[in-house]
C-alpha cells in the first residue's frame, strides 16, 4: 500500500507494450526506503466461525495506499494542490508544486 502510493508504477512504450514488466524494471522498494512503522497487534474475533479467525490477504494495502495519498495531499494543500497521478515520488511531487507556484 504504501509503497504503491509512493513508488510503484506501470509504464507503457507509444504501443502499449509494458516497460516495466519484470521485477528488473519494476520498482519495489525494499523496506529501508519505506518510513519507520510501528505494528500494534489487535485481537477482533469473528462470531461467524468456530475459531474465530479471519483472512488476512490484502488487509495492509486497504487503508494505506489511500491514507498516504490523502496525507501528501493534505500537506501540499498550501499550493493549492488537490490531486496528483500516483506515484507520489520526489519528481511528481516536486512538478505539481512548480505547476502550482507558476499558476
């Protein structure tokens, strides 16, 4: 989730063939690119099976690619910036506060 907001991004040739179609090319950032986290453990059991448990699966990329989205928006809310294209990386960043100062 996060690194999906931040880093994570398909690009495509005039032909639409994909660039970055293997893990060569395609940019995952490996966890000391990623800010500190902080895990707290929270116990909701269900009452819709016997043991109580629930999947996992995608659970961490739910929330989190749209709350650091919202949040890098929120501080760029000075410039008057209320959208950018995801990745939120340095360059696109860096291009809607130019765009937004030359306005």
């Amino acid at each position: 989730g996060i690194a999906q907001a931040l880093f994570e991004e398909m690009t495509y040739d005039e032909d639409g063939n994909p660039q970055n179609a293997n893990l060569v090319t395609y940019c995952i950032p490996a966890a000391s690119e990623l800010p500190p986290i902080e895990v707290v453990g929270m116990e909701t059991p269900t009452p819709i099976n016997p043991l109580g448990v629930k999947g996992i699966g995608e659970s961490g990329t739910i929330g989190s690619t749209p709350a650091v989205h919202n949040a890098v928006i929120d501080a760029l809310s000075p410039y008057g910036i209320r959208h950018i294209d995801m990745p939120l990386n340095g360059e696109t960043v860096w291009r809607a506060v130019q765009e937004a100062r030359n306005r």
